[in-house]
C-alpha cells in the first residue's frame, strides 16, 4: 500500500515559468521581462508585444498612436478551417489589439519620430489591408511633418487570407518610401524575430539603416524552399541576422538592451534636411538606390504599357532625367521576325 503523507507539494502556477527555446532552461517570468524578455542563460530574444517594445523604445508617455480605429474585414469570404472572419476576432480578443500593427508618434531622447510596431501575435504578424494602410500613412506623415520613421517588423509575411489584397501591400507601402528617400527623410528598418515574406520583400529591406536583433530569423521563404529554389545546399544559419551582416544586407545587430540607445544615435546622425535645402536642383541630388529602383521600374513599366496598348501619364523619374521614355511596341514586320 502506497504511504499518504498529510500534506502535498505546492505545485508552481505554470505561467510562472518559460522555457527558453535555445536552452531549454526555465526563467522566471519575473526575471524575464527585468530581462527585456532576454534569456540570462544563453542570451535568447524572446518576442516581444507593441506594449513593451513601445516601452523599451520611447521616452515615457510620449506615444501617441494614430489610426487606432482601423479594422480588417473579410472582403473574399475566406473560410479554412473556420472562417477569417473568427481568426480575426480571436487575434483582437487575444492581443486586445484591432490589427498585427500600431502606429503613431513618438519620441526617442526627446527626437520626435513615426514609428510602426508589429506583433505576432495577431495572425503572425501578417501584412493585410489594415496593415498596409497604417505603414503608408506612417511613411506619409513622416514625410509631411519631416520627422523620421521607424518601423520594428515581426511578421510572417502577407495575410493570405486576404489573398492579392494582401500582396498589393508590398507595393502599398514601399512607394511611399520613394518620396521619403527623395527628400532626404531618413527610415529605420528593426527586424526583429522573425521577419519573412512579403514584409522582407517590401519595406523592410528598405530602411537607409537596417537594425536586426540577434539571431533573428530573417528571410523572404523558409529555409527548405529555398534551399530547393536555388537546387543545392545552402549553408547552416543563413537566415540569421549574423549571417545577412556578414553579407552587407543588416547594418548592424544590435542586442535588445542597446537598441533604443543606438536608434538615438541614429535620428543625431540622420538629421532631417530643412524644406529649402529639399527643394534643390534634382540634378544635385546624390544617388541613391532606391531612387534608381524606382526610375528602372518607371521605365520598364512605360515599356509594358506601350506593348499592351495602355496610355500611362508620363511624369519624370525619380533620379531626376526628365520624362520617362516608353520603348516603341513592336511592329507587325518585326513581330513575324525569328
């Protein structure tokens, strides 16, 4: 007969602890978010909520979000499993926020900035309509109150739930960036763990300074897609932060207890040019690469239009040489050509 004792071990609440991925050691959730949500063991980034990155980063009580009331719908009546419609609501219900993304104005040191925050745990972070909409009217008031911005990215990509609405987002938000670029508006790209898909593909990549926090897990598809993509082998770790510093695509990784201080650092030495010096000769501006991306894609896109038959207004480049020439369609003679 098995001997009773008169008392029982008290059991440990099992919220109290988080077992750490890389280690596998159980922190105190106490000590965890002393941390900033950290790993004292082996130094792992845990993920972090837009409350608490918007405390890690901005002087207190200086945020003021913007487009707050912003709500997802299901245009295309999605249904998997069960209904976009109830993720949704689950994600709200869950996170207590409206979509994967807050925006607003902030100060860092005292320097006002526009600063997007994404969460993953609203769907996985994913770009969808609503997110879209709040990252351009980000980049937008950026550039009219000539303040920086800055977006700290968490996402698996494009919500496909909202299928090529979702994808329009890509374009949606880097054409904002032109401008910003083309007035000398800097814009600070954070990746955080993990920034995938059609957010890598679009903004994130485009920051004047890309930021990545350690080992993230950054990369446009995962690693066996890729691997069998390019058909060989691709070495161990190549979507970690490390491995994109190694080969010039992040600037610099920076552990999360730095990372308000060097975005200080930054907005010091990225100063915002003043309207008059904006308003130079667009022949004296300096190159830049996305500048240049965005004339090509001009030109390439008035070279489509003309051979499917569409007018498209004709405005000037963005690296500043005139009207964009579209290529002639090809002929009826040339066509029957070999």
């Amino acid at each position: 007969m098995p001997i009773k004792f008169p008392f029982s071990r008290r059991a440990a609440p099992s919220d109290a602890w988080t077992k750490c991925p890389s280690c596998d050691a159980q922190v105190f959730n106490r000590q965890l978010e002393r941390s900033l949500r950290v790993c004292p063991s082996c130094g792992h980034h845990f993920r972090m909520s837009v409350g608490e990155r918007i405390d890690l980063l901005l002087d207190a009580n200086s945020f003021e979000e913007r487009d707050a009331g912003l709500e997802a719908i299901d245009r295309l009546g999605f249904h998997d499993d069960r209904p976009y419609a109830h993720r949704l609501e689950g994600s709200r219900v869950k996170t207590g926020l409206r979509d994967a993304v807050v925006w607003g104005i902030g100060a860092i040191d005292g320097q006002r900035v526009a600063i997007g925050i994404f969460d993953f745990r609203f769907m996985g972070g994913s770009m969808g309509a609503v997110v879209g909409e709040k990252l351009a009217r980000c980049f937008e008031t950026a550039l009219a109150e000539r303040i920086p911005a800055i977006v700290v990215s968490a996402s698996g990509g494009a919500r496909m739930q909202e299928g090529t609405l979702s994808l329009m987002q890509l374009a949606k938000t880097t054409a904002p960036l032109v401008r910003l670029d083309e007035s000398g508006v800097p814009f600070i790209a954070v990746l955080t763990d993990p920034t995938t898909g059609g957010v890598l593909a679009s903004f994130a990549s485009l920051g004047d300074v890309v930021l990545a926090e350690p080992k993230a897990l950054i990369g446009f598809a995962g690693a066996r897609v890729a691997s069998d993509t390019v058909g060989e082998e691709l070495p161990e770790g190549f979507q970690t932060a490390e491995f994109l510093l190694d080969h010039g695509f992040v600037d610099v990784v920076v552990p999360r207890a730095e990372l308000r201080g060097a975005l200080s650092r930054l907005l010091r030495l990225l100063p915002v040019p003043s309207v008059a010096d904006d308003d130079r000769d667009d022949l004296d501006r300096a190159w830049s690469p996305i500048g240049a991306l965005s004339g090509l894609a001009e030109r390439v896109g008035g070279a489509v239009s003309e051979s499917i038959g569409i007018d498209v207004d004709r405005e000037p480049s963005a690296n500043g040489n005139g009207p964009t020439e579209a290529v002639p369609a090809a002929t009826d003679h040339e066509q029957d050509r070999p």
